[in-house]
C-alpha cells in the first residue's frame, strides 16, 4: 500500500514508517519539523515538509501524490499539561489539520485512515483496566481534542464511506536501534528519567505523591514504541474487513511512577535521585488498557512491552544518541 504519514518524522511516526517500509508498504511523510527530526525518517521514504494548517500545502501534497491507499496521522499537540495551558491552540491546531486532510482525502477517494487519539479520553475511569466500552471523560483540551476528531471521522463514514481507525494510545515509550524519542523541551517520564542516568539532569521531579495508588504516585501503562506501530500497520491493513473502529492500545499493565524509576535504576545500574513536586494537571491517577479487542480483531499482541525491555531498548538509544538526533 502507499500510506501518507503524517508526522513521520516524530517519535511514533517515524518508527511505524520504518516498521511500514519493512513490511513493504511504500511511504510519503508530511512533517513541518517543528518537533520531528529529518534524519529520524526512513531514508526509503519520501519527506515533503509543510504544515498542515496550510490548505494550500495540503492541497499540493495530494496533488504530488493523488493515489494514496491510507493516512496515518500523527501530527498532532500531545502534551495534557500544555492543553491545560494552551486550550485553544490544541482545539484549533490539532482539529484544522485534520479538516485540511479529510478535505483532500474526500477530494481524493483515499479511503482508510488511522488516527492517533489517546487515553486521556478516560479520566477517572470506573474500570481499570479499561476497555472500548468505558464512558469517554476526557481529561484536558488535548483528550477533547482527540475525541472531537473520533466524532468527526465516525461521521466522514457515514456520509463519505471513508473507514478509520482510532487507536487510543496510553504511554508509548522505548526505542529501536535506530530511533527513538526526542522531543524538545522533554516532557515524559522514561527519556527524562533516562536524562538523569545520562548525568544531564541531576534528578526528576515526581508529580504527586498523593494519588490512590499504593506508592501514591500515578499508574501508566507504558507500550513499546514498536507495538504500537504494528497496530497500526495492523489496522491499515485490515480496515476494510473491520470498518470504523476505535481500539485501546497498551499492554494490560500499569506501573507507577516510583516503580518506572526503579526499573531504570535496575536497567541503567546508575543511582537515579528523585524529588516530589506537586500533581501535573490533567493527569488521572491510573491509565490501564484492556486491549482485548485489538487483540481479537487484528490478532495484535504486545510482543515488546515488558517494562523492562522498554527501558532497555529506550536506554540503548539514549546511550547511543545522547543529544538525540542532534548526535
Ligand atoms: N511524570 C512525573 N515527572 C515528570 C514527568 C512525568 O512524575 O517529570 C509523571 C506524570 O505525572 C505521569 C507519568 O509520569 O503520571 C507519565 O507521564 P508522561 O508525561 O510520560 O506521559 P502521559 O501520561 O502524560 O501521557
């Protein structure tokens, strides 16, 4: 198939375009390069640089390339905290790009199109772990966001018969030899606590110790980068037998906050110092995904996201890149 990846050369992105090309699929990303790096994305792929904001640089990417099977999107706001902080510039980035694309597509006749959205559409969940059918509560602008781009694929089926995919992701993390995450200022836990074991920080700040979780601290559930892009690659494939779907994507386990740094202790064998700040915004207190469904329909499994082969595979690339793709 031909995919158009959007923010194929961001973390997630760039990984399920290698993961693509491998499985034989060709490739076209459409990056602007604010948070992705050039060097991140498969050199068998085609990068064309633009924003999606722009609807002429939208319209003209289609134009290049008219004859694409399926969109992966990517590119996207991501940050809970930062929506908390910038709620209209989530609402207006993150839905505007998708309207540039959806109107292109329709123009187009693509078909089939995955869309990365998010566990924070489950704030305070009554279930843990937490499957498709939970009530949608989400936590910040950066979930509504997600949700109201769910609610605007369910009806571009309906009236236009363009399928899609939501893939509600809970905390992708790891590396493969190749790539990995770099994100500029870092805001997640693994690379930051990685930067600590790195020495270029000398401790990380946990953000409440008063949760209802035994330790007090939050519970994520942390899936391999890799996994993650299977399932997607999983969902483009199978699309037209599944039809528009919305799938939780995580490994089943949750780890808190405390236990991810001793497994980066146990990992990187460096003593990793901690202090405790005060609760982030928007973070709910436990994120674990039942991924039942995923597992049913497209037969995924997450086959790398042991926590500790997270870490490792995470520190390996750290260790490798420690001023990220900048060398
Ligand atoms: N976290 C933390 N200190 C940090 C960064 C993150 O305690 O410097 C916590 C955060 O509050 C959350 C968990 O680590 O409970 C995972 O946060 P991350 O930003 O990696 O992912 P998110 O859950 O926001 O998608």
């Amino acid at each position: 198939m031909k995919i158009l990846v959007t923010g194929g050369a961001g973390y997630i992105g760039s990984i399920t375009t290698a993961e693509l090309i491998a499985a034989g699929h060709t490739v076209v990303v459409f990056d602007n390069l604010a948070q992705g790096h050039a060097a991140a994305v498969h050199p068998a792929a085609t990068l064309v640089q633009g924003s999606l904001l722009d609807q002429a640089a939208v319209a003209a990417l289609f134009a290049a390339h008219p004859a694409c099977d399926g969109i992966m999107h990517f590119a996207s706001h991501t940050l809970v905290g930062e929506s908390v902080q910038k709620p209209l510039m989530y609402f207006h980035d993150n839905l505007l790009a998708v309207m540039h694309l959806l109107e292109q597509a329709v123009a187009h006749g693509v078909q089939r199109f995955i869309l990365s959205s998010t566990a924070n559409l489950f704030d305070q969940p009554e279930q843990i772990p937490i499957p498709e059918t939970a009530a949608i509560r989400p936590g910040s602008p950066y979930g509504e966001s997600k949700y109201m781009l769910e609610r605007m694929l369910f009806w571009m089926d309906k009236i236009y018969g363009l399928r899609s995919v939501c893939l509600r992701y809970f905390n992708a993390a790891g590396g493969t030899p190749e790539r990995g995450e770099d994100h500029a200022p870092e805001t997640h836990l693994i690379p930051l606590v990685l930067q600590v074991a790195l020495g270029q920080r000398e401790a990380i700040t946990v953000f409440g110790n008063d949760y209802p979780t035994p330790d007090g601290t939050c519970i994520r559930d942390y899936i391999h980068v890799v996994d993650l892009a299977q399932a997607h690659i999983l969902a483009m494939e199978h699309l037209d037998r599944i039809g528009t779907r919305q799938f939780n994507v995580g490994s089943g386990r949750g780890f808190s906050v405390l236990e991810v740094i001793q497994m980066v202790e146990r990992v990187t064998g460096k003593p990793i110092p901690y202090t405790l700040g005060a609760r982030r915004m928007g973070d709910p207190p436990i994120l674990v995904a039942a991924s039942d469904q995923l597992q049913q329909e497209l037969n995924w499994q997450p086959r790398h996201s042991d926590l500790e082969q997270i870490v490792a595979s995470a520190w390996d690339w750290h260790q490798r890149n420690p001023h990220g793709y900048r060398g």
